[in-house]
C-alpha cells in the first residue's frame, strides 16, 4: 500500500488537548519514568566499579566531581535538551524518533535530499532503539535482583535464575495488555520516587556538605583537572540519563505539560536527592560502592527497598517493551518493515498495543543477555551506547527541523546545536572506548535491524515496480471492460480487492476477469494509504473515485489512516456515503479478494545477492493479510502471482 501520501492541512491526528490533570500526570509517572526513574540504581556503582577497565578512584574529590557531573548531565541533556527543547517538535501530537523521521520525509524542495539523508539517520536510531529494548529489562532487573546480596549475600548464585523468571513472566503477560496493570504504575512508581528520596535525605544529613556538588564548578573543574579520569567515567555517568528518550517517544500518550510536571515535579528532585545520598554515604565509608543504592537504606528497609525496585524495573522493562511495540508497527505503517499483526489490547487507549513477534524475539533476546553478562555492570557500557547514539541522532534531527522547517536563525540553531551536540559527542566518544566491554552491542543489534529495515524498504520497491508492470493500468482495464463483446457475465453480489493504489489493476481482479471470466455487479477497489501523521478522521477517512464511468457499478476507494493506526476495511467501507458508490455495498456480505506475491531470488541487478535473500527471508514474518486489514476469514480469497526479485 502506499505511504508517500502527502498530507493536506485538514488531515490531523485525532489528539484532543491533553488535560494536565493530577491523574494524567500519575499516569505518565508510571509509565514515561520508570527507566530513568531506576537509572540510580546502578549509576554510581558503575562509576565507582573497581572492575571497571578505566576506574575511577573513590576520594573525596572524586566523589564531589562525579555526582556534580551526574546531576549536570541530567539537567543538561534531559531536563534542557529533551524536556525544553526536542518536546516541542511532535507530529501532530506524537513524540519519538519516528516522529522526527516523518517530520523529516514530509520536507521537501532543496532541502530534500538533506532531510532524506538524516531520516535515514533516524532509522538508525529507531533501529538502535531495538537494541535499548532488549538491554533495558535485562540490565534494571538484575540490578533491582542484585539488592538481595546486600540482604542475604548466600542468595547471590539465585539471581540470575529469579531475574529470567520475571523476564519469562514479563513477556508472558504482555498479550494480555497494560490496560489492567496500568492504574497500578503510578502509584507505585510514586512510592519509588518518595522512597529513594527519602533515603537520600537520610544520607545527606550524615554528610550535608555534598550538597555543594550542586556546583557546576565541582563538575567542570573535575572534567578538565582530572580528564583523564572523567573521561572514561562519562561511560557510567550516561546511565544518569538513560530513558531520556521515553520521555518524548510517550509524549501522544500524556501531553508535553504532563510529562514536564511529572519530571520537574517528583523525579528530578527524587533522583537528584539518591545521587546526592549515595554520594554522602561513599564519603564516609569507601567499602559501600559495591552497592550504594541499597546500602543507603536502613537495614531494616533493605529487602522492601529490593521488592520495590524489582517493580519499578519490572515498569521500567514494560515502558520500553511497549516503545518496541510501537516503533516497530510505525516502521511497517512507513514501509521499513513487512506488515506485522498488531493486536489492541484496549478499547479505550489506542497506543496500548501487542505485537507477538516482537515479543518472543524481545523475549529470547533479553534472556540470552541475562545468561551472557550474568551482572548489571557487565551490561552497563552495551546500555550506554544505546542511549548515547539515540540521544545524539535525536539532538541533531531536532535543530536540522528547527532550521529548514521552522526557519529559525543559523546563530540561534548554533547557540543550541554546537554545545549540546559537543556533550552528546563527547558521551558517544567515552562509550566508543568500552567498545571491547560491551558496547559493541547495541551497535551490531542497531546495524542488523538498520540493515534488515533498509533492504525491505529497497525490496519493496523493487517489488511495487515489477507488480506494477503485471496489473497493467486501472483505467485502461475499465475501458476494456465496457467495450468487451459479448459482455463480461455480472454476477450478483459485491467484491472488494484490496489494491497498491488506483494507478494499477488488481491482479487478483484482472486474474477473475480473464480466467473465469465473471465480474460481480458491484466492485470496490480499495488502496490503503498511510499517511505520515498518527492518526486520521473518519470524517476524512475516504476519497472515492468512479473511475470514468457512473453506471458499471467499479469504484475505487482510497483510505486513509495514520501509521499508529491499523487498517480495518470493513469499518472503513461502512462509512462510506450510499449515494456515492453507484449502489449499496453490502458489506456483511462481500467477498474480499487478496493478491499474494511468490517472492523468488532473480538475476536482475536490483540489489545485492545476499540483501535479495535478505529481503526473501525477511518477508516470511508478514502477518496474514486478512487478519491484518479485520477481513472475515470465511470470505477472503487469495490469489497468488510469482515476482522475481
């Protein structure tokens, strides 16, 4: 189907204004934050790792230049480049890097080739963001599961064993939908934050003087006195910020104020307050930093401190699940990927959606990781990567918008782009050195899916011109139609073929007509196009086309939906206006006729050999089409044709 549509000014995402009412704001706190929300967790025990290649030695210095550089990251990168600045640039609502990527296709003129060429770089990103999704749950519940050697150091040969049965556990509930669970995120996530706060005033007041860490001069004057050391350290510090990205990817879900409520509001100062706390508690006792984050609460808060953690991660694991989700059905909505089955697992939330491939791959992906690394910080620098890439890619598809869609001045853009891109860069380039620890990671999950999206998209338009050569011309097929002696026998009753767009024949119509020899009496040629918004109206779902001719009952009807959207051609026929379809579409009991395309490897020069296999391979995990268009199995026929690729 189509997805180069262009979008007109009346076609809008149906986004109302988004209340920021308390309950709006709980929600986003259950499911926008849990990622970064449980970043302290593992952040200082990384940094202060003595295992680490590239340590960095635990003095009071130290400790004041790092936690300084923690909360300097986290204001800089999340609070202003995320929260202030990146947020304001939605489509039609949505967030995320899909959504910078359609800002970037829907640009045109001199700056065309430009933008295709950062879209592309945004499909790395979208494809680095799989990478995230499979480290994410694996590297926060070992973590949170790791608290129980500082409860019950015996029990440290059970943790890997319990963290693969949450996993499992996490991914098996996953089809039955966040809807239920859903209202218990917030609170729970808001007992997280008050309990780690809680526990970082208790280490400040043992060592009140780290609040002067709050200094920027503590972080600059350790960067450049100690580069050497700081350095290397950015490679921990990143974890600071990690779930930066869902803040905006999950901004449809809850509104730009919410989202800034929720963090300026509880989060930050949460977060801020543990740093702080953990800081304090390794100024007066070096022996904590094998784990600071569980070691700052009071002995008899330690194992309600693990059970809590284990469910903000377990929230902090389904927040980027979810986000896999939907990236992946975006990416097939836009073309990047073969149309996957989506199914909505709420009937009130439209972004609360299961997609069972990504799922089980998620799942066995996640495992292997738990089995391979055995500890969060043996993880720690493959999740830096991740987010160091996403975050940089991100940062500069924001002002490249800013500058050719939203004309702002070049000096301004500079003013923006030159320092924080030399923060994302110099984080990217700490990452780089742990290549060999881990980072490598992310990095060849990001190639990999980069590679498989890109060559589906080459395939598939490889594939449109050769289908499009054996449908021959739509309306020159009409024609044939009307002047055919004798007439071509109508038999009662409606047909529905589903069709590329209104250019070309169906192949599974022109295979009716010419080997059976019979046309029903009334046929509706139906295009889906998506188009590069979320979503789209009904009252402006359709556009109807009586090809030429008012009185032989063929028709042609494109619809229109958003790429969050699943296309559901019975509900979409039914809008249609009666006195517009030369006759009445009885649509419980058409027939709906699908063309299946053989995909075979040719010798044409189209792409390279092993991207042809590639794409072959790739193209045996399209969902069933009868299914994914809502078509009634019973009445679905499929025609099948063989393309050479």
């Amino acid at each position: 189907m189509s997805t180069e549509s262009p979008v007109t000014e009346s076609t809008r995402a149906v986004h109302g204004p988004h209340s920021v009412g308390t309950a709006v704001v709980v929600g986003a706190l259950g499911v926008v934050f849990g990622d970064i929300g449980t970043s302290p967790i593992y952040t200082l025990q990384t940094v202060f790792n003595p295992d680490d290649p590239h340590p960095v030695p635990i003095s009071t210095a130290n400790v004041y230049g790092i936690v300084s550089l923690v909360f300097w990251s986290v204001m800089i990168i999340v609070t202003w480049t995320y929260v202030i600045l990146v947020m304001r640039a939605d489509n039609d609502g949505e967030g995320g890097i899909m959504a910078l990527i359609t800002l970037l296709r829907r640009m045109g003129g001199a700056s065309g080739r430009a933008a295709m060429a950062l879209a592309a770089l945004g499909i790395f990103g979208a494809a680095l963001f799989f990478g995230d999704s499979m480290i994410t749950p694996a590297i926060s519940v070992l973590s949170a599961v790791e608290g129980m050697k500082v409860v019950q150091p015996g029990l440290a040969d059970l943790i890997v064993p319990i963290t693969v049965v949450i996993i499992v556990g996490l991914f098996a509930v996953q089809r039955r939908g966040t809807a239920a669970v859903g209202r218990l995120f917030g609170p729970v996530m808001i007992i997280w934050f008050v309990s780690i706060g809680a526990c970082g005033v208790g280490g400040i007041a043992g060592h009140p003087e780290i609040l002067k860490a709050l200094s920027p001069t503590y972080a600059l004057s350790f960067m450049f006195g100690h580069f050497g050391i700081a350095f290397f350290a950015l490679a921990g510090v990143v974890l600071a910020v990690t779930g930066a990205e869902a803040l905006y990817a999950d901004m449809g879900h809850f509104g730009r104020k919410a989202i800034t409520r929720g963090w300026l509001g509880l989060v930050l100062p949460a977060c801020t307050l543990s740093y702080l706390g953990q800081g304090a508690l390794l100024l007066g006792d070096e022996s904590a930093v094998s784990s600071p984050f569980f070691l700052l609460a009071p002995g008899w808060a330690r194992l309600p401190m693990v059970l809590i953690a284990t469910a903000a991660t377990v929230i902090a694991s389904q927040a980027v699940i979810t986000g896999a989700y939907s990236v992946a059905s975006q990416a097939a909505q836009l073309g990047y990927l073969p149309r996957l089955r989506v199914a909505h697992t709420s009937e009130s939330t439209i972004g609360q959606i299961y997609v069972p491939w990504i799922n089980w791959v998620l799942m066995v992906s996640v495992i292997t990781l738990v089995f391979a690394f055995r500890s969060s910080a043996a993880l720690a620098y493959a999740f830096g990567m991740a987010v160091t890439a996403t975050i940089t890619i991100t940062t500069l598809l924001f002002f490249y918008i800013a500058r050719a869609k939203w004309g702002a001045p070049l000096w301004l853009v500079l003013l923006g782009a030159v320092p924080l891109l030399a923060v994302d860069l110099l984080f990217l380039a700490a990452n780089m050195t742990k290549l060999v620890h881990g980072a490598w990671l992310p990095l060849l999950i990001g190639v990999t899916a980069f590679t498989v999206m890109t060559t589906w998209a080459r395939g598939r338009a490889v594939v449109t011109r050769a289908r499009e050569e054996k449908e021959g011309p739509l309306r020159a097929f009409v024609d044939e139609l009307g002047d055919r002696r004798p007439p071509l026998l109508r038999i009662p009753g409606t047909a529905v073929f589903l069709n590329r767009g209104k250019e070309t024949t169906p192949l599974a119509m022109r295979a009716n007509v010419e080997h059976n020899l019979v046309l029903h009496e009334h046929v509706v040629i139906l295009s889906i196009d998506t188009l590069p918004v979320p979503r789209v109206l009904d009252s402006e779902r359709t556009e109807i086309d009586a090809l030429g001719y008012g009185d032989d009952g063929i028709i042609h009807v494109t619809a229109r939906f958003g790429y969050m959207e699943t296309p559901n051609v019975p509900h979409t026929l039914r809008l249609l206006d009666p006195t517009k379809t030369e006759g009445r579409i009885s649509v419980d009991d058409a027939s709906y006729y699908l063309s299946k395309i053989e995909l075979k490897k040719g010798t044409a020069p189209t792409m390279a050999a092993w991207r042809k296999r590639l794409f072959i391979a790739t193209s045996y995990i399209t969902a069933d089409a009868a299914e994914y268009f809502g078509l009634p199995g019973e009445r679905t026929v499929i025609m099948g044709s063989r393309i050479e690729v």
